[in-house]
C-alpha cells in the first residue's frame, strides 16, 4: 500500500528516536528545506528515496516495501529491445485494463546445431496486425550438455534479444552470463539445491532470477523467492513447476490473487511459463497470467494467433483502436470507382481495408465516426445510423469528388436503405456483402 | 515465516445444470445425452468449487454442401459434405459431443423438406442435436416450428432466438418440450434482457442456453470475452438470468476471417494455411473455454481434436 506523507515524514531522521539520526533532521542534503517537503515529494514519487543519505535500515525497507506494486516489475534487456514484465493490477481485463504482455521466448538448446538460426529466425520475424508490427521477445537457450556458453554468444550475436539462459548448473550459468555479456537476462532457475550460488552469480551479473522449487507448492515457492531476495536478488521471476493446464491455471490464478488481493510480497512477481509445443497451452498462459512464456519451437503458423491473441488480451477494454475518420483511397482509385462505407474501428476498418488493397481493386473507403464500434454494435448502440452516415458523406464533399452518387453499405445494415435514400437524396444506396472478405467478388460482380 | 493458504473465493451463485438430449427412456431415440453447467467457480478452478461437467464439443455440419467454406475445411471432411447423413455420422466418428445441424438459405428449404433432414440426421447419429435456421426471420420460423414438431421427444435445442426475433421459436419449442439457444450481441444487459423475455413466454430457464456471441481471434475476441468473463461472475454472484450454460460458435467465426479462408497472396508471416487456420479456430475456442464458454462449436475434425485434449488436461 502507498503510504501518504506524513506517514513517510514519521520514518525519515526528524521522526527517529535514535540522536545520531535525529541529529540530521531537517539537514537539507536531499535537496529539499525539511523532511517534511522531502516526505511530501516522495508521497508524490518526485523525490527517491536515495536522496536523503542518514534514513535508517528499518524505515528503508518500510518505505520501500510500501512504494513496490504488487507484482514487480521486471526489465529483460540487450541492444535497445526492451521487454517489461508485470506490474498488473487486475485479475480480469474488463476490471481495467492488463498493463504489460507477457513475453514469448522461443528455447534452443545447446546440442542443438541450427541455435543461431533459430534465433535469427525468431528475431527477425514480424507480422503486421491492424497496422502494429507485432514480435517475439527473445530467445531461452538451454544447457543440454553442449557448449552453453559459445551457443549463447552464437545467439546473442544471431538476434539481439533479450535471453532466458535455462540451466540449473551455476558453472554453466556463469559461463552463459558472461557469453550473454550486454544482455539483461533472466537466469531460471534457482532451485532449492543451487539457490545460493545462483543467487551469487544473479546479483554478481545483475540478471533477474527464476526460482523452482522441486515440486508445485505456494509455500515452498514463496520460500525460495524469500531466500533469495535476502541473498540480495530483487528481480526474481516465479516457476512454480507446473507444466499441464489444469494445475498451471490454477496456481497462476492462485498466485496472482495472493499478489493483488492478499497483499502477499512474498509472490509479488511475474510467473515464467512452460508452454512445450502446444499452442493451446501457451493462450492459456497469455490469458491466464503467464509473464514469460517459453515454445520450444519456433512457426510462423503458431506464433502469429498468439501474438494477435496476445494484442487481443492486452488491448484495453476502455479503448477500442480506433482509426480516423475520413476517405481512405485505396489502390489509387478514379472519380469513377466504388465508394464503400465503414465504421472506425480499427479491426472493422482493417478488415475491409486489407481485403480491398489485396484485391488490387481500386477503391474510395470512408470511414464513418462510429466511435470506435464495429458496424454491428455501432449500429445498436446508434452510432451508425442513416443520420451519421449521410453526414460523413456530405462532410467529406463526396458528391463534388466523384463521378458517381452509388454508396455500398455493409450486409449488416441494410436495413438503413431506405432512410439512407431519404437522408442523402439523388444518392443510390447499394447493400453490400455482410463480411469484408466477401467485398471483392461483390465490387467485380455488382460494379461495372 | 507464515503459512501462505491457497486463495479460495466464495461464490454463491450456481449455473444451471442443462441437458441436451433424449434416450429412449426419456422419450426420444438418442444414445446418450450431454449435461453442462452446474458449475459453482469460475472455469477449471476445481480447488474451491464445483465443476461438475466439462464443457462439451458441438460440430456443425451443413443440409447441402456448403458454398462459401475454406477449401481446409472442404478437404478436411472430404466427400460427406454432399450428404448430411453422412456428414452427422462423421462428427460422430470424429469426437463430436452434439451435432449442429444448421440449415443453409436455399430454394427448396421448406417446412417439409426441414421435416425429411431432421429425420435423416437422427437416424444417421445417436448425438443430441442443435438445429439452427439460416438466419432469416420468416424462414427460421417456418421450419424451425417443422423440426420442434417432427422431433417431438427429442429434447432438440432450437434456434438462434435473437431479441428481433425469438417467439415463434420459443413457443414451438415449449410446444413440444425443447430448448432455446438465445443469442444476443456481446453485452452483458441484452443477453439477461433476452433471457428474461424468454423466461417470461413460460419457458423454464433450465431449458434455455445463452450465446453471447464471440468475435474470432484477431477480430474482436477480446469483446466476447470479457463479456463472457462478467457473465460467469454475474452468475456466481448470484444473478440468476446469468446462471445460464454458454454456447459460442468459434467454429463459424474463425473460419470466416481472411487467415483461415486465404491461402495466396498473404504474408509469409502468416504461415502454413492448414495449421494456421486451425490454429486460428482452436485459439478462439481455447480462450472462450477458459473464459466461461459450457458448448464450443467447432468446424474442422483436427481442432475437435485438439480442443478434445485440452479440456481432458482442464478437467482430469
């Protein structure tokens, strides 16, 4: 919980009952008049904590503990990408919104001879979706008894992702940390055999730390995160060692809620995820919970749905993408050719859009302020009706640009016809197809 | 260090337990019939409440062959599109838990000739059966009032009732003891609004089963999602015109986007088109399942399959 001014202003040296903090009260040396302005900027996160040198240990980690979310935020990194980690908030999208996807890692492994091309493969894949480049975020290499640390070289220098080195060796760990050199990794895993030398090697190469404990068990995952955060790791990732549907929705559910609901720090933090093959289960992590999600191979014909399931979830309900309204030529199209109306949502817009430049057929789109709905719930919310229709006609001066006065309006309202005929007169309405896909066949049969 | 207990939330709403179906014994001629809902937690969270049914497959199978399918789809069932009996025993071989027989818009689809495939598909499969109209209000009535007749005893589930259009369907299902499919356009308030103008005809609410809609992946899922998600809360906080089973039709929306009909001329990105496509459909229905969803209706044999395997790993 966030504390409020005064009750930081009660841990800083013009509180504290020991003299020799006592004595710095009021010093100036964070740069602000009292430790009570100095309170209040950090109650308003202007001020860090650092600032100010003499605040004792205990307020420290009171202060500290206080201003940390719920789920920590963690950072992968390496050659300016940048992958952040939890941070949410919610344990349902609609409640408001989920803040950080998880991350999709593809595993190689070191016995494995095309590593490097995988991961250059991996990082160089992009698929564009309603006008987003949507991408992978990084590559989980595995120690499996080959050169771990030339395979991590070989694709750190193959992708310039972020990495996730899998191994539970610490002599293998170390060599792949300093191969990885340059790269923020996360290091998985921690076990409750290796955890102080992987917690050493963690904070001596500053990566995030995965913990694992032997067997799925809330306690002894959130036992193992404790120890090695008094070893002195913050960035700590949860495996809690599920890898089937049932027992990974569960706990995921289990653990976020004792992270949001429950105030428990102990798992306060994201939760790495096993997907293996199985596209199925790596859309139950992105829905349900998972912060880094690891495939053991890499298709385009898998990867696509799910990072546009990925970009589905995490879109925020309170905002539909919209698109701007207006006339969108397509295909560089003549006074001559088709005028179609759509609605500005930006999976409506896209849909038609796509359908009509890879068609090749020239085209005028205009695109109707339907605030952001589709054609179907825009039209029952009253947001695409013959009144709004007529207006994005008339506002975007479409008599006068064309040589025609033929409207196509989408299958799903036709109904508005005949009020559209009323509303724009000297105007001939055509209903066209119901789905986008259906738009190109209709214009090369109906449009002559 | 203290104890961390697992979370367990209390719910005291309940969904209502609906059976599809009728064995001889009860009056019909199926050879089994499929129950969902009764669940008393959110999906799959078996630690702190009940689950008493997984959620069941239904196929959808077409009277003619269909015209505007994938070619993935088409070659999938191969030559059984021509004749429907043949398509029902098909879905039946192939995992289905009901057959959705739904009509398309033709010529000769008369009352009589509704009559005819009704009875050729419940001699063709012991699978509790879905009939669906094509959609339009005035045919919908017609032969949907023909099959709840003709099918008498058989416990059918008849529809799409849609608020512009639910009480010849409703009546004839009263009429002869069906079940209701309810659809409404992904919004919590117009699918309880639904149900209530239902409940009000006299229709048990045992007997009707909500279809909130979906959008497929990529075009709109988030949308049916969440309102499947409020609808599952709704229900277990006790909103009764809430605690309804839900049935979406993934099959029908994945199948109509661009990534599962296209095979040239898009992005490499994209991928192989089969495995593509049937990614595209067994990730709607994977992500529908976990948020609510008590029946799927799927097209292609292979997503049955898989979305099969998921539930038995969600449920065992």
């Amino acid at each position: 919980m966030a504390l409020s001014g005064i009750q930081i202003y009660k841990l800083l040296p013009a509180s504290s009952k020991n003299p020799e903090v006592k004595k710095h009260a009021n010093c100036k040396e964070c740069g602000f008049p009292t430790c009570l302005a100095f309170a209040m900027k950090l109650a308003q996160k202007q001020a860090e904590l650092a600032q100010c040198p003499y605040v004792e240990e205990e307020s420290k980690a009171q202060l500290e503990a206080s201003a940390a979310p719920p789920i920590r935020l963690i950072t992968l990194s390496a050659d300016g990408r940048k992958l952040e980690v939890g941070n949410e908030t919610v344990m349902f999208r609609h409640e408001k919104t989920f803040f950080h996807p998880p991350g999709l890692f593809v595993r190689v492994k070191d016995t494995q001879p095309d590593a490097a091309e995988v991961a250059k493969a991996v990082a160089g894949y992009a698929v564009e979706y309603v006008g987003m480049d949507l991408t992978l975020d990084g590559i989980a290499v595995e120690a499996d008894g080959g050169d771990f640390a030339a395979t991590v070289a070989a694709v750190k220098a193959a992708s310039s992702l972020p990495l996730i080195l899998l191994t539970e060796d610490p002599a293998a760990a170390e060599a792949g940390l300093k191969a990885a050199a340059g790269v923020r990794v996360l290091l998985w895993a921690a076990t409750p055999d290796n955890w102080q030398a992987m917690a050493g090697l963690a904070k001596q190469y500053n990566a995030a730390l995965a913990v694992r404990p032997a067997e799925t068990d809330l306690n002894a995952l959130a036992g193992l995160a404790e120890q090695v955060k008094n070893a002195g790791v913050e960035d700590i990732v949860l495996d809690p060692a599920c890898r089937d549907f049932r027992t990974s929705l569960q706990t995921f559910t289990q653990l976020r809620r004792l992270a949001l609901k429950h105030g428990e720090r102990r798992v306060g933090y994201p939760i790495l995820a096993f997907a293996g093959n199985d596209p199925l289960l790596a859309g139950q992590h992105i829905a349900k919970y998972g912060g880094f999600i690891i495939l053991d191979s890499f298709s385009p014909a898998t990867v696509y749905p799910l990072l546009v399931l990925r970009a589905n979830i995490f879109t925020d309900p309170q905002k539909p993408i919209q698109v701007q309204p207006g006339v969108y030529e397509i295909n560089n199209p003549k006074p001559s050719d088709p005028l179609m109306v759509t609605t500005n949502f930006s999976i409506t817009y896209f849909s038609v859009a796509n359908e009509l430049e890879s068609s090749g057929l020239p085209g005028w789109l205009l695109v109707a302020d339907a605030e952001g709905m589709s054609v179907l719930t825009a039209w029952a919310a009253g947001k695409f009706d013959a009144e709004r229709i007529a207006k994005a006609v008339n506002n975007n001066g479409l008599a006068e640009k064309l040589a025609h006065k033929r409207l196509i309006i989408p299958g799903h309202v036709a109904v508005l016809m005949g009020e559209l005929e009323e509303e724009l007169p000297g105007w001939e309405i055509n209903v066209g197809p119901r789905e986008a896909v259906d738009l190109p066949n209709y214009l090369k049969m109906q449009w002559g | 260090m203290s104890a961390i207990a697992i979370p367990v939330e209390k719910w005291s709403g309940k969904v209502r337990e609906v059976t599809l179906g009728a064995t001889a014994e009860q009056g019909g001629t199926r050879t089994k019939t499929v129950t969902v809902g009764g669940e008393t937690t959110l999906p799959f969270l078996h630690f702190e409440g009940q689950l008493p049914h997984p959620p069941a497959i239904a196929v959808e199978i077409r009277d003619r062959p269909p015209a505007d399918w994938s070619p993935v789809l088409l070659e999938a069932w191969g030559d059984v599109v021509n004749d429907v009996t043949a398509w029902a025993r098909a879905a039946e071989e192939q995992g289905a838990d009901i057959v959705l027989l739904q009509f398309s818009l033709h010529h000769d689809l008369t009352a009589d000739y509704a009559r005819q495939t009704l009875r050729r598909v419940l001699s063709a499969t012991g699978l509790p059966l879905i009939v669906f109209g094509p959609g339009q209000a005035d045919i919908d009535n017609e032969i949907l009032v023909a099959v709840a007749e003709e099918g008498k005893g058989e416990n059918l589930v008849l529809g799409v009732c849609e608020d512009k259009n639910y009480r010849t369907i409703v009546a004839a299902a009263l009429a002869h003891n069906h079940m209701v499919n309810a659809r409404t356009a992904m919004d919590v308030n117009l699918a309880k609004q639904l149900n209530i103008l239902i409940s009000d005809m006299g229709m048990p609410v045992e007997r009707i089963i909500m279809d909130p809609t979906t959008g497929a992946l990529g075009y709109g899922i988030e949308y049916g999602y969440s309102v499947m998600e409020r609808l599952r809360l709704a229900a277990l906080q006790g909103d009764s015109m809430t605690q309804l089973p839900m049935l979406v039709t993934p099959g029908e929306e994945a199948w109509r986007t661009k990534e599962a009909r296209a095979g040239e001329g898009v992005p490499a990105a994209w991928g192989d088109w089969a495995e593509r496509a049937i990614n595209w459909e067994t990730i709607t229905a994977g992500t529908l399942i976990e948020s609510g969803a008590d029946i799927v209706v799927l097209r292609h044999p292979e997503s049955v399959k898989r979305i099969r395997a998921m539930i038995n790993a969600l449920m065992n």
